[in-house]
C-alpha cells in the first residue's frame, strides 16, 4: 500500500470522525432539545384534558415523543465516541456493551474483556471502539442471532479484538477466511461495506482484521494490532 493511499485513508477516517461528532452535536443541540421543549408544554397541557379519550391520545403521544427521543439519544451515543481517554477501552466497551443489550434484550452478550489500564494509544483504542461498533450494527441488522462473544486480549506488544456470533452468517468466498488488506476487492464486490470500513480502521493502526464465515455457523470477526503503533 502506497504511502500516499495510506495519508488519503487516514484523512479520510479523521474527516469521518469529525463529521460524526459534528451531527452528534447538531442532533443534541436541535432535535434532541426541540424534544424536551414540547414534552415540556404536553406535560402543562394535561391540566386542560377533561374526557379520558382525549388523556389516552396525550398518553399515546407522549409515548412516541419519548421513543423517539430515545433513538436520537442513542444515534448520539453511536455518533460520537466515548471518553476512551479517561476510562480506556475496556470501560468503554463494557458500557456500549450494556447499552446494546437494553436496546436487543433477545441477544445474550457474553464479554471476555481484558483490563487495558488505559495502555493503548487512543488510534487504537477508538479503532477497536468503532470495530466493535459495527460488529454489534452488522449483527443486529443482518445475523438473526441469540448470542454474541466478545473478547479482548492484551499482552505486551499486541491487542487482540473477537467478535462471535451464532447467527444465519452468509456463504463466504473460497478464500476465506479472510483477512485485510488482501481480502479489499472481495469484501467490496461482496458489498459488505461494514467489513471494508474496519478492515480500513484495522489498516490504519497497522493491524489486520480477519474474517470467518459459514452459512448457518454465524460470523468471526477478529482485530489483531500492535498495541505501540505509528
């Protein structure tokens, strides 16, 4: 990989961070707020609802406003990275964890996370953050599963990152398992921009993400990086 693809990568990946925390902030300072000012005003307007019907539409509405501030919440959280600084990638990942679990309660999540100690240089820990992230998106959309095994491995010159689900899966070429950067042409044309979106997040703090698949077996998806990188 040239050096000047790999400086338009990690441009590339800075900008889509930025942007993030941008839309997280326009949707906490707009939406979010506009929200919480007209369940302010419902809230004086049950004093005037005289007949039970009209208390059940109140009550219905809301419902949904509150539904609906929950999903901006929760856009928010996913939008913007958490303080991994401060309480490192464990803690971190140990709360996305739990907040995925309120929001799938049908999915067991079973977690294997080492202590990081606040060790990893922040590239590789918002790295393994947002890995993590679109393994749990991918198998909540797409793996119809019941349970999911997260682990995280330290030792001294490595971080080791494995996301496993007993989903639906898919049928992998027959060169998987496969891993990145040679895997970048298939996982395109395959249309699993998921996975070509971490394998760019693995590349750009020299790790390599590898991928296991089968039809009815569910998916493996594991991050292998140095843990002091460029």
């Amino acid at each position: 990989m040239t050096a000047s693809w790999t400086e338009t990568r990690n441009c590339l990946l800075e900008s889509q961070e930025a942007e993030r925390q941008r839309l997280a902030q326009a949707l906490h300072d707009g939406p979010l707020q506009e929200l919480h000012s007209l369940d302010f005003g419902l809230v004086a307007l049950a004093r005037h609802l005289g007949d039970e019907a009209a208390r059940d539409q109140w009550n219905a509405m809301r419902a949904t406003l509150h539904a609906v501030s929950r999903q901006l919440r929760n856009l928010c959280q996913d939008l913007r990275p958490p303080a991994l600084g401060p309480f490192g990638l464990t803690a971190v990942l140990q709360s996305y964890a739990e907040n995925f679990q309120r929001r799938h309660p049908t999915i067991q999540l079973d977690l294997d996370l080492a202590e990081d100690g606040q060790r990893l240089p922040q590239p590789v820990r918002l790295a393994c953050y947002r890995i993590c992230q679109q393994g749990l998106r991918n198998i909540a959309q797409h793996a119809t599963a019941t349970r999911v095994q997260i682990s995280l491995r330290l030792d001294t010159n490595e971080v080791v990152l494995t996301i496993e689900d007993n989903g639906a899966g898919f049928a992998a070429p027959d060169t998987w398992p496969a891993t990145w950067p040679e895997s970048t042409i298939e996982w395109a044309n395959d249309g699993r921009f998921g996975l070509f979106e971490c394998g760019q997040r693995a590349a750009a703090i020299n790790g390599q993400l590898t991928v296991e698949a089968r039809p009815g077996y569910g998916v493996r998806l594991q991050l292998t990086a140095p843990i002091h990188t460029a």
